[in-house]
C-alpha cells in the first residue's frame, strides 16, 4: 500500500501547507496507479479547518478520480496554541455521512470520525479493500 495524505482541501492549502501542492499530491497518487495498479493507494483528509462541503465533496471526487483506493477522515485537532485553530469539531453523525459520501464516490474502503487518524486501523481498511 502506498499513503500520501491529501490533508484538506484545495482551498486552504495555500494558508495551511506552505511548500506544498494540492495538484501535485493528486499527481502523485494519480502517477502510482498508472505505474502499479495492483497497489493500493490511500490518503487522509483532516476536517475542521474551515472547509465547506462543496469543497469536501469535490476533494473526495478528485481523490476517487485518481484511483485512489483508501480513505481516512479524520477531525484536526490543533497541536498547539500556534497551530491553525480549529474552526468546527464535526460530530459523529457528520462523519458518518461524510464516510457515506467517500463510498458513493468510488473508494473502496474508508474509514471516519473524530478520532481516526492517517494510520488508524490501517490493516483493516487494508484488508477490507483487498477483498473487493
């Protein structure tokens, strides 16, 4: 299996993730597909920073269309007082949609709620997506 984690979505990576690139994140999830399709590929979106559901929908869309096969959502908890503050804590039946619309999308595992994170139960989701 192969982990990159998208983090958030589009819109706020210019303000949250100097350095880094949305669209080359996608690039590289895209890139090892086509190099390895018989890999699984998975990758990791934080909620809470301040996105809005159109741009969480579409962040799962752009994931799904890369091939990407595993999904965590997980809720940001600001590490310290200097860290991005938290901007929603998601309640469990928000994850649990949110988890819904990972799997219309196409992934063929996910896992989601306020605790989980990148690596969260990794062999289950593994083996949940193996089977399929």
């Amino acid at each position: 299996m192969l982990g990159h984690n998208l983090e958030m979505v589009s819109g706020l990576y210019a303000g949250a993730r100097a350095g880094a690139d949305y669209g080359r994140s996608l690039g590289l999830l895209a890139n090892s597909k086509k190099l390895r399709p018989d890999i699984l590929t998975k990758s990791g979106i934080m909620l809470g920073l301040g996105e809005k559901p159109e741009e969480l929908q579409k962040a799962l869309e752009d994931l799904a269309a890369q091939g990407c096969d595993l999904l965590t959502l997980g809720q940001y908890l600001a590490p310290s007082k200097e860290h991005r503050a938290v901007e929603k804590y998601y309640t469990e039946e928000e994850f649990a949609y949110w988890g819904g619309k990972a799997r219309a999308a196409g992934f063929k595992a996910v896992l989601a709620g306020p605790l989980v994170r990148s690596s969260y139960r990794a062999s289950s989701l593994y083996a949940e997506a193996a089977a399929k």
